[in-house]
C-alpha cells in the first residue's frame, strides 16, 4: 500500500507561524486576482511548499465547460511544471481545506477529481489550512489535516469561504468585502506581505512608494538597521524586458523573481528586524545562508558543493543583496551569474576535476595569478604592485592560513580552485594558502586542487606524477636557496623574467622570516 512508502515525518506539520504568514500571502493573492479579472479568479488560494523552501501558488481559475479548476490544482500542477514531481516532505497551505464531495452541485462544476483525490495520489502528506470547511467529511483523506490556530487568520480564511460555501452563485457583496477588510486590519500590517510589496515596487522603479511603504514595517527598528535595509531597497534595480520597466502582473509570474522575493530578501530584512528575537533571527539566518546557497546551486546544478560554497557564494553573495563595487545586485544574481563566469571562460556547465596531486610551481601560473602572486609575496600588508589590491585582514588571513599548514604538515588538506587556461593556470580561491605555501616552499610544492577548464583547453592536468620541465627558477638561472640579500643583488643587475624571480623569491624568504 502506498502508506507503506511514507514515515510519521512526512505527516508532520512545523513551523506554524511562517504557514500562517504563507497564508496571508495567499489572501493577497485572491483579492489581486479578483482585481486582474473577478471572472477567471475564485475565491481560494494554495501553494506548494516543498523541503527546500521552493513555494509555488495557485489560485482557483476559471477552465472549459463552464468548470473551475481548484486551487490545489492549479498549484500543484505549476509546481510539476517548473520543478518535477512533489517531493515527500512537500506541504500543501490552502486558504481552505481540501474538497473531496462528490455528488453535489459543487463537484458538477469542479474540473477534474476531487482535491483530496489530487493529493493522496501524489507524495504529499500534510494539508495546512486556513478554515476547515464544515460541509466536507475527511473520510477518505491519506494525509495529515491542520487548521491554523491563529484566530484573526482563520476569520480571514472563513470570509473568503463564505462568499460561495453557502451559496455557489453568491456573488461578493458588499457587506462580506467589508468583513474581508475588516479582517485583514485586525491582522494588522502583515510584516510578509508588506516586504513582498515593497520589493515588486522597488522592481518597477517605485523607488518612493517602496519606501513608504517600507517605513510602517522598519518605523521602530534601530535607525541603523533602518538605514541599512532603505539602502538595500533603494539599490534594487527595475527588472527590464525588451527594454522596458516590468509591470506588477509580469513579475507576479516571475518564479526567479518571486523566489528571490519570498526565499532571501524578506528573511533577510526580517533577520535584521530580529522580530522573532535572538536565537529565532539566528535560526533565520541560517536559513536565509542556506537559502542563498540553494538558490546559487540551481543556478550551476552539476558544478561540486566545494566549488559553490567556497568561491561562486563566498564571492558572490555572503548575505549581501546589492554590491555597488561589484556591480550587481541579487535580484538579478540568476541572470548575472552565468554572465559572469562567461566572461572568465566558464559556464554554468564547466566540468570539474579534483585532482590530489597537483604540481605547484611559479611557472604554471597564467599571468594574472602570476602578477598577483609575485606582487603579494610572502603575506606582506604591502603589496609590490599598487594596481594589486590587498583584501581587508590580509595579515590575520596570511597567519591563519601558516599555522593551518604547519598543523596539517606543511600543505593545507583543503584544495585551491584553478582554471586551467591557454596561458596556465589562474587561481580563483586559496588565495593566502598558496602564497604561504609558497613562502615554505619557494621551489614548488605538491598539494590538492578543483580544476575547471576554460573554452576548448585540453584537459592536461599539471599534477606531480611526471613534471616535465624544471621549475621557472631554475630555467632562469636563479639561485633558490640564496639569501635574501643574494636575491636582492641578482634582481638588481638582471632583468626580464629572471629579475622578477628573484625579486619574488626575496619578497618569500623575507615575509616567511618575519614570521
């Protein structure tokens, strides 16, 4: 039987407050949709809530024959259009709970098989609802069904129902559109519900009524959290296409867009807001990191954990929604990141290669890893080269990393990012490991690395089972074990790639003996 494929996990039901915010979202959702078009659009709301974070909503609409397909449907199935089966775990949050009549004037008029029928012939087992409906039994449902306990959001659920429960024909009047305000109200400004506003704003360019709105939810923060999150909303950019400004309806169908929206900017201002005090906004900003990093791992899904967590989100994201530096901004992380990694010679398909053995020499470097590693020889806070910028904490980085390498038997077990090139090889992360390693070993070393190729490279490793020419040190006829004041004087009557070595190699030997 298919009860036998599930455990009691999947029967239950968590975090409660972050449904009920889920379903005041969905109450926007129907009375937007009524505004869109009152014909196509019914009265119940659903989404789709899975394991990852990942929510896809639904709206009871109008279909052929004069039927209408519910809310859990039509949820449902966008789900399985944009991500694949229902995973188990998956939650189903409806403004009202789950039809499964059969001979009545309300099934005559529904597409398809009952809601209950839907959801017990997919792997979901837990219903989360905003109002129970009184006229259903719950005979033959397979899964776990939960009202809300939070009473004004009920009473907005139960509005919403009451416009056809007692009568199918019954159309809104005027006195039940009253009782809906008067029920949002009593629910106050809902925090969700307003972040998400103020970020469609922002996204069409409604700088000043974003922040109008911004100000009822941040009004009693600290006026530097304040400062922080206006700053953030200010530098979103208006989403374009085809050149011209989104409206509210385009973005609205936007899963990059809303998943953005739902699943990092409103944790983070709520993580910086700390409304759910402190080890609460810690946990939500666990989450929110964990967000992020999904959220990048879909946009490079064959790429290693390794890789993303350690270079592609540690320099592309770290919590922050804008970069004006960088010059992007989350929102449109999705579209920037494969521009990115195009304009260094990768893609989101690059394959990679961890490879254990990897011969390290100054003559393996492609020029711009080689102009970065000569100007910061030997951790120095001062770099050689003025256009080489030197990163906030470089010396603590440089004495973690040596004392790292030294516990680990002088070369550090976790691999460096490479990228193999027609020109050699550039370094995206490991940075202060490898500059230490060198100091410890000017004439090379053997030690871990990923390695991506860019563009039609051949896939030639450089590892340390066959070097095949001496190190750059050697070939140019410099003495790797000469002082540091030998090395001075040979780079001082030398020039070209031989002056450069032996600058390189006295900048190593004076920074490892200042340690």
């Amino acid at each position: 039987m298919r009860l036998l494929e599930f455990s009691d996990s999947d029967y239950e039901i968590h975090n409660r407050t972050k449904l009920d915010q889920i379903l005041v979202e969905l109450c926007h959702q129907i009375i937007k949709g009524k505004q869109h078009d009152p014909i196509k659009y019914g009265m119940v709301a659903a989404c789709v809530l899975d394991p990852k974070n990942r929510t896809v909503f639904g709206i009871n609409e109008a279909a052929e024959n004069n039927k209408r397909r519910h809310a859990e449907r039509v949820a449902m199935d966008r789900y399985v259009e944009q991500h694949g089966e229902i995973p188990k775990g998956s939650i189903i949050i409806t403004t009202l709970s789950p039809c499964n009549e059969y001979n009545t004037h309300m099934a005559d008029e529904r597409y398809g098989e009952s809601c209950t029928d839907i959801i017990n012939n997919s792997m979901v087992r837990k219903v989360y609802c905003g109002y129970q409906d009184p006229s259903q039994d719950n005979e033959h449902n397979e899964y776990t069904l939960e009202q809300t306990s939070n009473s004004d959001v009920k009473e907005l659920c139960k509005k919403f129902a009451d416009t056809f429960l007692d009568n199918a024909h019954k159309n809104l009047s005027e006195n039940t559109a009253a009782g809906i305000t008067k029920a949002f109200n009593n629910l106050g400004d809902p925090v969700f519900a307003n972040l998400q506003r103020v970020a469609l704003l922002a996204m069409q360019g409604r700088q000043s009524e974003a922040a109008g709105r911004l100000q009822t939810v941040i009004k009693d923060a600290d006026p530097a959290v304040q400062k922080k999150i206006t700053d953030a909303v200010n530098n979103i950019k208006p989403v374009t296409i085809n050149g011209r400004v989104a409206d509210s309806s385009t973005l609205d169908k936007s899963k990059q867009h809303n998943d953005w929206i739902i699943n990092t900017f409103i944790p983070w201002v709520q993580s910086l807001l700390g409304q759910q005090g402190v080890a609460e906004g810690k946990q939500t900003v666990t989450e929110y990191r964990d967000r992020m990093y999904q959220y990048l791992k879909s946009v490079v899904p064959t790429w290693p954990d390794y890789i993303v967590k350690d270079w592609l989100y540690a320099n592309y994201a770290k919590g922050e929604t804008y970069n004006k530096e960088k010059g992007w901004s989350f929102a449109n992380v999705g579209k920037d990141i494969p521009m990115i990694l195009k304009d260094m010679g990768l893609s989101v398909d690059t394959r990679w290669q961890l490879v254990p053995n990897v011969k390290f020499t100054m003559d393996m470097w492609g020029p711009k890893t080689l102009k970065r590693l000569q100007a910061r020889a030997g951790g120095n806070a001062k770099s050689a080269d003025p256009a080489v910028h030197i990163p906030a904490r470089d010396a603590e980085r440089h004495a973690t990393q040596a004392a790292l390498a030294k516990q680990q038997g002088g070369v550090r077990k976790e691999p460096v990012i490479l990228m193999k090139t027609a020109d050699g090889y550039e370094l995206l992360e490991g940075w202060h490991r490898t500059i230490q390693h060198f100091a410890m070993y000017p004439d090379g070393y053997i030690g871990p690395a990923y390695i991506a190729v860019a563009g039609t490279v051949q896939e030639n490793f450089h590892d340390g089972k066959n070097p095949e020419r001496k190190g750059l040190a050697k070939r140019v006829g410099v003495n790797t074990k000469a002082s540091v004041s030998s090395l001075r004087n040979t780079a001082k009557h030398s020039s070209g790639e031989k002056q450069r070595m032996a600058h390189w190699l006295a900048n190593m030997k004076a920074g490892r003996a200042k340690k």
